[in-house]
C-alpha cells in the first residue's frame, strides 16, 4: 500500500499498541481483506501506479530484479497488476499475476489482460499452490509482505515457486522507520530538527489499518509489523537468502526555503520509507535456517 501523506509535524496521540501476537484471533476475526477495497485502491494506482509506484518502487525493483527477455516472472501478492506492464516492456517470457483477492485480479485482467504472455491465479500465497511449481527464473512481491500473516508460509511458497537459483525482490514499508501509528514525525524548535518518533519496534503487532480514508464504511485491512531480525530470519527459514538490500527514500521534496522546508528537506535524505531486499531461492534451506 503506498504510505499516507507525510504530515510533518502531528500532535502526539498517545500510545496505541496495535495487536500483539496473544490477541491475533480477534484481529484476524475482523480482517476481510484486501477484497472490498478492491475498486478504491485500483483507482488509487491506476493504469502505471500511485505517485510511490512509479517515482520509487517500480524503478527500484526493475533495478534489483533486472529482468532478462524470454524469462518467466511471477508476482506474488499482485493487487491490480500494476507491476505487470513494466515488465512486459522487459519482454519477459512470460508473467503471472498472484493475489487473494478475486476484485483485484479481475481489475488487473481488465488493465493488463490482453498480453499472450500474461496470466492470472486467485490464491492465498501462504498455502501452497499451483504457482509454486519451481518454473519461474525471478519474483517480485511489492508492497505486501506487511500484507500476509504467515510471512514464513509465503516465502517458502515463493522459494518452491522459483528455478534453482532464482531470485526474488520485495519490497516494503520500512520496518524500522514506517510502523503505521507506531512511528511519527516530530519538530524540535530548538534544534529546528524534524525528528521520527518510534514508539514500539521490537514487538510483533498486528495494525488495523482504515484502507479507505475519508469514507465511513470503515473498510480495513491488517498489516503485519514485524522487526528487521524476525523478516530476515523468516526469509531464511522459507529458503530465501539475502544477497541485496537498499533502502529507499521518499522522491518528494518540500519546495519552501525556511527552517521547516529545510528540515523537512533533510529529514526526507535521512530517514527511508521502503526496504527493498533481494534474495536467492537456496538449495539446503536447513544450511541457513537460525534456531
Ligand atoms: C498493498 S496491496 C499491494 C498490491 C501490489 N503488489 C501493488 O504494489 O500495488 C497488498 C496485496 O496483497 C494481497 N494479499 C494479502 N494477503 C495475501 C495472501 N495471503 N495471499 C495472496 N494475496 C494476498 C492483497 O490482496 C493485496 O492485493
């Protein structure tokens, strides 16, 4: 999901834990998914994708992955399939389309359907699937990991889903610095600092996140927050091993020239909002899999 507006400088609103793993079944109970915010968040990105899409994220994972013509590429957890159609310019071989929800694969069928090369599933990415059928040389997962609840589940699915060697790109909300309700910007008058406030980090929390902002229907989805050592030791049990990570930066820049434009300036060069990690599948799984 692209992250919401930057919004410099909040008032504190005071602790709100989110849900600790104790308390999942009652998260879980209310979550419905990405299904019924299906026609929002296709409007939101569009025939090329959000304003992060297309300034951040998609430069970073045609960078990371760097498609090779002829290859076959799968994208886990697809949404409307907005990643579809800069691969197609790549001239992969052939590309295949993985979400849950049925909403948002129809949407990518109507937008980025019409290519021979191009193919679409419904399927929990967590459990295991026709997808995963070690025949793909590469495969990206945008925005998402943050999405699914059995991290672990979905990235061994996505190791089986890969050749011998294949890679894997994804790419998420960075988990130490974009923590939704957990981490702020703050204005320190003094110094004229715009600081980022983390008020919880270590704690695994499950966030009910109002996907739909500004309608009342009250439409959520659950992101998973889980700390840098918990994702990369869940990469490792799934099979996957770390070769490449970069950190990237919000493309927007405040246009004023006072202390706050300045500040806000820098603090944009200093604190990332996504992590982009690449991976490759591994053999011997157990070889790097931490007690
Ligand atoms: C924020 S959207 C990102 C979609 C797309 N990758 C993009 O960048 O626009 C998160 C997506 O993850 C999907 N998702 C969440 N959990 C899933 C699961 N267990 N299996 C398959 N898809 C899942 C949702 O349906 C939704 O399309």
């Amino acid at each position: 999901m692209p992250p919401p507006p930057r919004r410099p400088f909040p008032p504190s609103k005071g602790r709100n834990p989110g849900l600790t793993p104790s308390q999942k079944p009652a998260a879980a109970a209310n979550s419905r998914g990405w299904d019924p915010v299906a026609a929002w968040y296709d409007k939101l990105v569009g025939e090329s994708g959000s304003d992060y899409h297309q300034n951040v994220i998609l430069p970073a994972v045609l960078r990371m992955l760097a498609p090779q013509p002829g290859e076959s590429i799968v994208d886990v957890c697809c949404g409307q399939g907005v990643l579809a159609r800069p691969l197609l310019e790549s001239k992969v071989g052939r590309f295949l389309g993985v979400d849950a929800s049925p909403r948002l694969i129809e949407a990518a069928k109507v937008r980025h359907g019409k290519d021979p090369r191009v193919s679409w599933l419904i399927a929990d990415v967590c459990k295991p699937g026709a997808w995963a059928d070690g025949s793909h040389d590469a495969a990206a997962c945008l925005m998402a990991v943050h999405d699914v609840e059995d991290a672990v589940a979905m990235f061994s699915n996505i190791s089986r889903a890969l050749k011998p060697g294949g890679r894997a790109v994804f790419i998420l909300m960075h988990p130490c610095f974009r923590i939704p309700k957990q981490t702020h910007w703050g204005w320190d008058p003094d110094q004229k600092i715009q600081f980022r406030r983390v008020d919880r980090y270590a704690t695994p929390l499950e966030i009910p996140i109002t996907t739909h902002p500004g309608k009342s229907s009250g439409e959520q989805t659950a992101f998973h927050h889980r700390p840098l050592s918990e994702l990369l030791t869940s990469l490792g049990k799934g099979g996957l091993a770390v070769v490449a990570c970069d950190e990237l930066y919000s493309h927007r820049r405040s246009q004023g020239s006072g202390p706050f434009s300045k500040a806000e300036h820098f603090a944009a060069a200093e604190f990332p909002l996504f992590l982009a990690l690449k991976a490759l599948k591994v053999e011997s799984p157990s070889l790097i899999t931490h007690p």
